[in-house]
C-alpha cells in the first residue's frame, strides 16, 4: 500500500477558482479551521492592479467544507493601516492555529530588498485581524504554531531559507514572543521528488503515533521547473524535535489537469487543513498556485502508515 492510495482527491474539484472572486486571477494557498459550524478557509488571492504586488488574504466560509463563498472584503491586505502593513507586500500562505482561545494566523510577508518575513497575528471573528510582530526575520516564509504547548512551552515549525535551500526547523516559546532553543528537524533528502526544498504545509495534526506533520517538498534542478509534492512525517507527541517516522514516499503529486497546468505548472501546496472528529484530515490544497482543491485522509491511518514504511 502506497501512500498516495490513502489520499482521495475530491471528484469535483476544484472547490475555487479565479472566478469566484471579481478581477481575481489566481485563488490559491489556503490556510483552514472550523469556527463556530463554518468551515474557514483563508485563500491567498491575486488581483492585479492592487496594492502590495495585488496579493491580499480573503476569508472564503463554507456549512459543509465542500462549497465555499469568498468574501470580496479582504481580510488580510496592504491597503489596511496599523503595525507591520509596511511588510504587506506579497502575502499568501496563510496558516491558522486555534490556540488558548483565539486564531493565531502567520503569514509570509514581503519587503523588496529585504526578503522574506513571518507575521504573527490574531483574530476571534474572522472580520478583524490584529497584526501582534515580526515573527521570524528573513529568510523564513513561515512560523506554524503547533495547536497546543508541549512540556510548557509553545512550539513552531520555522522553514529559513538559503538560497534554494529551505530546510525544517522547530523552535520554542515560553510567550509567543521571544522564540529560542532552535532546532534542525528535517532537510532536503535524495529521493528525485524531495531534493530541493521542503516546508510546512498546516498545522500538526495529533494522533497516537505521534505529531502527524503534513509538508510539502520539492523536485528541482536538471531540465525541469520545480514540481511540488506533499508528504508527511510523524513527530514524538512529548518531543517533537524526535523525528518518529519520514518516509521516502509522497502522499499527493501534481497529476490532475488543475494540479499540472495553472499559473505555476507542477504544484500542490497546502497550507491547512479540517480533522473531522471522526478523524477524516479534509486537506485543502491550491493547484497549480491557481485554483483550490480538496483530498482526503484519515489521519491515523497516515499515521500509521508512515511508521509502518519508514521502520522497513
Ligand atoms: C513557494 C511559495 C508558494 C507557492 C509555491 C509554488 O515558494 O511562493 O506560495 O505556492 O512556491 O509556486
């Protein structure tokens, strides 16, 4: 049993597209939770003539996690005034963390000439969002909070980048402020697919083996652009710098018409995901940095079988 068979892919996708959003040309990356029966997505979108290279952050809600409706007021944007807008430049790739009672949501920002940053902020409506801080300085896309403290401390998965090398780090706070006690947990390895780069796709997800880590890798060099896979690993639940199992397989490679051909040929890239309670990860994922789609697991069977595979 490979692990791609354990992923269904949603027969109608894609859920979104450019056209569900007036002057949009690209609906894409999408962090995900439930918020009171809605199911939440935060789509990066593209709008050209708009500020901020036209990339914003709009809230897209759905009753069943299959039809959603964006809304067309954004909800991360750079024409918005308060701390840290001056980095709004290129946003995208929005994760979301329910944690002691709020919505922690990071997101990649951008200063030209400067590089890549992580923005830390929070909201309980979904309507207003409060930037708190530069979370992580360049080059590093993306902090992603894990959804609870472990041995009382938060902890994140940080993705710095040098040059083509984006590598799988954890770091650790006692406040969500200051974050120390960094730490190499994963890098580029020797398969064709996995050895560029790779970064953290959602949340971690819990389950009995362990930290379930959903990310995404990447196949570059030679002749062709670089194709994005996804692929899971599984963490210690009291350690999450113990890697328990990484296996040399990928769950999910650009193979459908809308994964293959978009404005990014090649990609799959998931920021977010739903674990329904009966343990179904509903994976939401941009095709081909274009459109957004949706497949679907269950998380202790991945689990499972990423600790079978990788203790052969
Ligand atoms: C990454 C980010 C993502 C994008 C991916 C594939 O570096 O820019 O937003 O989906 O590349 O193009």
């Amino acid at each position: 049993m490979h692990l791609t068979e354990l992923v269904k892919r949603y027969a109608g996708n894609p859920l979104l597209t450019q056209d569900d959003l007036p002057g949009a040309d690209a609906v894409f990356n999408a962090g995900a939770v439930k918020f009171k029966d809605k199911y939440i997505l935060l789509v990066s979108v593209s709008i050209p003539g708009k500020a901020g290279n036209g990339r914003a952050i709009h809230v897209a809600e759905s009753d069943d996690g299959i039809a959603f409706k964006i809304r067309e007021t954004p909800f991360i944007a750079p024409e918005q005034s308060g701390p840290f807008t001056e980095f709004d430049y290129d946003i995208c790739d929005p994760r979301i963390t329910p944690l002691d009672g709020t919505y922690y949501i990071t997101y990649p920002a951008h200063l030209p000439g400067v590089g890549v940053i992580g923005i830390m902020g929070k909201t309980d409506d979904f309507v207003n969002f409060e930037r708190l801080s530069v979370a992580a300085m360049p080059w590093n896309r993306v902090p992603v909070l894990f959804p609870e403290k472990i041995n009382g401390m938060y902890w994140r998965l940080d993705r710095p980048m040098f040059n083509e090398n984006g590598t799988l780090w954890t770091s650790q706070s006692r406040d969500l402020e200051f974050w120390g006690r960094h730490h190499l947990l994963a890098r580029a390895q020797r398969q064709v697919w996995n050895s560029m780069k790779l970064g953290p796709s959602g949340i971690p997800i819990r389950t009995g083996r362990g930290w379930l880590v959903i990310y995404h890798a990447v196949a570059g060099g030679g002749m062709s652009t670089p194709i994005y896979h996804q692929a899971a690993m599984v963490l210690k639940l009291d350690d999450p710098n113990t890697v328990l199992a990484r296996p040399d397989e990928y769950i999910l490679a650009p193979k459908m018409e809308y994964e293959r051909h978009g404005r990014v040929p090649n990609v799959v890239f998931s920021c977010g995901h739903i674990v329904e309670p009966d343990g179904q990860v509903k994976l939401y994922y941009a095709g081909a940095d274009t459109c957004i789609c949706l497949a679907t697991f269950n998380a202790e069977e991945m689990a499972d079988a990423c600790c079978r595979l990788a203790a052969k």
